[in-house]
C-alpha cells in the first residue's frame, strides 16, 4: 500500500514537472506535426499581414480591429513549437532547416523572442497610439524574420 502511495506521488510529481497546457501536443505521426505547425503559422501570417498593413500605413489604423488582430497572433504563437519534435524533418514538404533540431536552444531562444514580442503588440494596439504600435510592429516583425534567416531554407525537403 505504502509502496503504490509512493509510485502514485512520484507520477504526479513527473507530471508536474512536464509543461502542460492546450500549446503542448504530441502526435501520432511527423505528418501530423508538419501541417499543424504549417497550420499555426500560416493563420499568424495571415492575421499578422493584416497588422503590417496598418503599421505601414496601406490601411487605416483601427485600434480595436489591430487588438483582435494581435489577440489571434499571441495565441498562435504559443502553438507552433511542440510540432517541431525530433523525427518531424520527414513526413510532408516542409521548409524547416536542419538547424531547428541541431541548433535547438538558439531555435528555443528565438521562438520565445518572437512569442515576447508578440505579447506586447496587443498592448500597443489597444493604446490607440500609432506610434506606440508601429514601434510594437517593427519588434514583431524583427522576431520573426530572425528565425526565417536562421531556420527556414527556400527549396521544401522532408516530403
Ligand atoms: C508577415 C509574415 C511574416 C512576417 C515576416 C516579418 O506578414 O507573414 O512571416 O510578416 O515577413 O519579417
């Protein structure tokens, strides 16, 4: 009894320790991970573009409709980072480059960079400052090109 108390605590305690939460997923297939990460940041795109478009100025800057815009980008960008597991350079098509699994940390550093950066383009939305956003923008934007210099190549492999 005291022995089966003792394997119970120490799974929780396993548990515990792992990271939890709706970003973290594990899948039965690479194929699965490519097109849920690709998903992921595919809808980032689309919703971060529509921001770029007020910070450049091609649109009017509406802070409510920048807020929803940088709401979806900040969840999303939470997402993307547990699809990108050891195995998941074959599966699908792909444009991830070796160095997200060799040079891991500095991907890590830079997934958390760009996730920081994010976090902050709803605060300058709702501010209704333009200024306040572009600078917020430009930081995002920053972020997420350092990682597409770093570790996404242009000819698709994997698939
Ligand atoms: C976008 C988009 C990206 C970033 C990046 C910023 O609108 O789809 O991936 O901005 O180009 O440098």
């Amino acid at each position: 009894m005291k022995r089966q108390m003792l394997a119970l605590a120490a799974t929780l305690a396993a548990l515990g320790a792992m990271p939890t939460g709706a970003q973290t997923l594990s899948f039965a297939k690479a194929e699965d991970a490519i097109r849920y990460r690709q998903g992921a940041f595919n809808v980032m795109g689309a919703h971060f573009s529509r921001l770029g478009a007020m910070a450049n100025g091609r649109v009017p800057f509406n802070a409510k409709a920048a807020a929803e815009h940088a709401e979806v980008v900040e969840t999303l960008s939470r997402l993307p980072w547990s699809a990108f597991g050891e195995g998941t350079d074959k599966g699908a098509p792909h444009r991830a480059a070796p160095a997200v699994w060799s040079d891991s940390a500095k991907f890590r550093q830079g997934a958390e960079r760009m996730q920081a950066e994010v976090a902050k383009l709803g605060t300058a939305a709702k501010s209704g400052n333009i200024d306040q956003f572009k600078a917020a923008f430009g930081g995002a934007a920053q972020s997420c090109k350092a990682c597409h210099d770093n570790f996404r190549t242009e000819q698709r492999s994997g698939g």
